[in-house]
C-alpha cells in the first residue's frame, strides 16, 4: 500500500547541479534520491520509468547550495519501516547526502506547499588567511564590511514587499511579493552571518540580497536606497547575486 512519508534530509551541495533532477545527468539531489529508492522499491528493475518514486523537496536548492534541513515526501509501496527507509538509503546514497530522518506523513501533506516559512544562512569570511576546510561553505570577502551600515540596509528590506529586483528569473508570471519576517546580520571571530527567515524565497532572492547588503557594507551603495530598489523591481538594479557556496538551508516551518 502506498503511503506519504516526510523525509529530513542534510546535503554538501558542493558537487551537485542543484536539487531537481536534470536530463543529461545524474548530479542532482533529487535524482540521488530518486534512484536509491528505485532501487529499494523495484530491486529487479521492472517498473516503467513513470512508476519510480517521486520526492518532492520543500524547495529547489541552486547548484552548489547546501542544507543542513531540506523536508521533501515520497509516496512509497514497501514493507521497511521509517527507520529502515532511512538506513537503507544512507547505506546507498553517496556520502555528502544523508536522511535523517523519515516519518509516516499524512495523505494531504505536500512538503512545498504546506510550508508556512524557510531559514537560511549566508556565510562569509574575512580573515587575511585563505579558510582551507570551509572553502567549500564560506565566501571569502575582500576587506572589512560596515556592520552598522548592512544592519541598516537589512532593516529596510524586513516585511512584505515586492522583490522583483532581487529575482533573477525575468520571466516570472507568479507574484513575486515576499514577507521577509527577519534579517540577522552578527560577526562571529573571521565568519560573517546573514540569517534570513520569512515565508518563501524567490530565484537567487537569498544570495541577492546578501550581495546587495555586503555592497553597502563596502560603501558600493548606501542603506537608504533600499527602499528605492524594492520600488524598482528591476533586477538590474540591485546588488550582484553572492557565490552558492555560502548559502545554506537551515530550516523548512509548518
């Protein structure tokens, strides 16, 4: 019998495409998933390819990007139990992906659409020494940002507004209005964090602001202009869009 399960998943997305599957090729995380449980499912590969397990993730990581909490469902058929599911598939996914947990989930329960909010964390680096183990989840920053000045800037972008110009999909027919309930910005040692937490996120939207706050914090931009680029909704007209290695994804609400 199928059932809903609600998967908890971490990833280094360092070597990946990004989370949805892609023609052409097998580095995404979605499609790790998908293939492992294929072969859990369907061990004597008879199903048609439109009968393999779809996840469904709570969003679509961009190439390189990490998360510590991805949520994803999967309807599956199979006598295993939760915690047999998921050592199972950490027996056979690759070693920078892992489930951490798997739970019997309602029938209605959809891992995006139930979603009420997301967390992420931008991460960079200001040390004079190159970071050699966090190479891979930090963005090394030229200098020393205006901390107060990116405070401000953050403050002004913090509620429900339309951020058309810190998406990067020209094409978008859906709205792009947004609530960005909060910013974080603290300074920890050499390590800058920018926290973000509100009820979804456009395309590249994180890594937008984050490139468009570090310009004010260098004196690129000031904070007041903010305001100005929100009632923009031009991309162009916002900050560059940060590197994915820093960016990660903390937490999925419901």
């Amino acid at each position: 019998m199928l059932r809903n399960y609600k998967l908890e998943i971490m990833y280094d997305g360092s070597r990946y495409k990004g989370w949805e599957h892609q023609p052409g090729t097998d580095m995404t995380i979605q499609g790790k998933l998908e293939n492992v449980l294929k072969r859990m499912t369907d061990p004597d590969d008879t199903l048609p390819e439109d009968k393999v397990p779809e996840v469904i993730g709570a969003g679509r990581t961009d190439a390189g990007v990490h998360a510590r909490a991805m949520i994803a469902n999967v309807r599956l058929d199979t006598s295993l139990s939760e915690n047999g599911i998921r050592d199972y598939m950490n027996e056979y996914l690759p070693d920078d992906i892992c489930v951490t947990d798997v739970r019997t989930a309602s029938d209605r329960f959809h891992s995006r659409y139930n979603a009420t909010g997301k967390t992420y964390r931008y991460t960079c680096f200001t040390g004079g020494l190159k970071p050699v183990f966090d190479r891979k989840y930090v963005y090394v920053l030229d200098g020393e940002p205006d901390l107060d000045k990116m405070r401000k800037a953050a403050s002004l972008l913090v509620g429900e507004h339309d951020f058309a110009s810190f998406c990067s999909n020209p094409k978008m027919k859906k709205s792009t209005v947004r609530r960005l309930d909060r910013i974080d910005i603290e300074k920890k040692g050499r390590y800058i964090y920018f926290t973000y937490h509100g009820s979804g996120f456009l395309q590249h939207m994180v890594r937008i602001l984050t490139g468009t706050i570090l310009e004010t914090g260098f004196g690129l931009r000031s904070p007041e202009s903010m305001s100005a680029l929100l009632e923009a909704r031009e991309r162009a007209q916002a900050g560059f869009t940060a590197p994915p290695q820093g960016l990660c994804l903390m937490k999925v609400d419901y």
